[in-house]
C-alpha cells in the first residue's frame, strides 16, 4: 500500500541492497588484485526478503526466495539458471568441488549445475518450513507454490508490526488506517491477516504472489499432487503433518508500580 512509510521501507531496503552490491564488486577487485580468482570460490547469498508483511518470517516469495552468486574463474560456467537449490547445499558442494566424498548431509552439490552447460535442474521440489510465528509449510516447484496455513483462523501479524519501536511497523500503521477508508487497501490488509488453509501461486508469472489460483478448478489436480509431495517432503524430514494445537494468545498482566521501603536513616 502507497504511504509514506511504505517509501521510507523500501528506500531504505534498496539502499541496504545497494551496499551488499558494492561490497560484492570490491571483494571481486580485492580477490583480483591478490591474484586469488584462480583458487578460490566465491559465493555470494542473498538475504531472504524485506522486514515486512509477508516477507521475512513467511513461506511467501519475498521471505524466502534468495539469490546465489558463484564465480570460480576458469571453473564455474558464466550463466544464469532458475534452477531450485537451497542454502544447505552449499557445503555439499565445496566438498565436491576440493573432491571429497559425499558427506550425505541434506545438501545436494551443485557443482555440476555451475559446471556443467547441460544441467538445467537441482531440485523437482523443495519445502519451506516455517513455525514461527506462525506454522505454515509451502512446497515450491519451478513453476508454483502451495501454501498450507495451519491457523488461518488466527491473525497473521505479530509484535514486529504492532512494536512501536521498530521501524517496519510505522507502514502497518498507516495500511491498517488507509484501509479504514480505502477498500484496495483494506482488501491487501486482510490478504495478509487472514491467508487461507492452502494457497496456490504461480511463482514465474506472479512472482509477487498476488493471484491466488486454489480456488480455480483446473488446479485442482494439481493441488492435489502437490499437497501428497509436501506431506512426503514433511514425513521424510521427521515433521508432523497435523498442526499443532492453537494456543491462545497470553494476556498482559498490568503491571503495578511498588515502592521499594525505603530504609531508615539515623
């Protein structure tokens, strides 16, 4: 939702990216000028997603999607590839790549993906497992995503947005008062407070998750399957596929000011 706020956010996010950019390009000159690009893998990853609604802390697109960066000189293909990985391959692949043996860790290496102009894929699936602050797992393919919310009777906004100091929270107060009187913006609101029990996404063509898609009839085959792969997914990991027991939010105590006894003087 356009606010003033909602700016500040976003400028503020993009210059943290801007940073990240330059500090990227001056270890690329620092390597350089220590002639170590021929020895040495760098490897740079990417912070999942913006401090707001739906972003960090959620199974959507901008809370966990993140970039990898890989540059071995001489060793690692200069291309671009959509291909499915995840932050625990990463170890997989430096053993590989210093020819070591498999470590049968979660990871998967990716050495022949980065080396290899005929490799296309890495993973037909991954899962998002997410528990706090709310438990919602995702299975993402190259091309959708579904969602599973096990409360969606609850609200799904916590401390970080209604804390008044953080700095993120100042646009969820002006969206929440936009959208008194703005019905856009109170439909994004509810969007976000109340996701639904399965939610499916088109993460190519609407990468921002705005189209939810459980609702047409020509996915439901395809909800179907993926919801039998992500109980799997969840199985093989040693996680439960029953939502845990809603708890009902603490209540505050008032806190009561009392004065210490203040101590006799002779």
């Amino acid at each position: 939702i356009d606010t003033p706020a909602a700016r500040q956010a976003v400028a503020k996010h993009a210059a943290e990216v801007e940073v990240l950019d330059q500090q990227v390009r001056e270890t690329r000159e620092f390597m350089k000028k220590m002639d170590l690009e021929k020895d040495t893998i760098l490897i740079f990853l990417s912070e999942q997603g913006i401090a707001m609604p739906r972003g960090k802390w959620s199974p959507y697109e901008h809370g966990s999607r993140a970039l990898c960066l890989a540059q071995w000189k001489g060793r690692i293909l200069p291309r671009q590839t959509s291909a499915l990985a995840m932050y625990c391959d990463i170890v997989p692949t430096l053993i590989d790549f210093a020819g070591g043996k498999d470590p049968h860790l979660d990871g998967r290496s990716l050495k022949e993906l980065w080396t290899d102009n005929q490799a296309k894929s890495h993973r037909d699936e991954i899962l998002i497992s997410n528990v706090h602050p709310f438990w919602q797992k995702a299975i993402v393919t190259d091309t959708y995503k579904l969602i599973w919310t096990g409360h969606p009777e609850r609200e799904h906004i916590w401390g970080n947005f209604t804390s008044k100091g953080k700095f993120f929270a100042k646009p969820w107060t002006e969206w929440k008062e936009k959208a008194q009187t703005d019905e856009t913006a109170a439909h994004k609101i509810e969007r976000v407070l109340q996701p639904k029990a399965f939610e499916l996404y088109d993460v190519v063509n609407d990468p921002y998750e705005i189209n939810d898609l459980s609702n047409l009839s020509e996915h439901q085959k395809r909800i179907t399957t993926l919801r039998a792969k992500l109980n799997k997914l969840m199985t093989d990991c040693g996680e439960s596929t029953t939502p845990p027991q809603a708890t009902a939010p603490k209540k505050k105590k008032d806190k009561i000011n009392r004065r210490k006894p203040r101590k006799a003087s002779n």
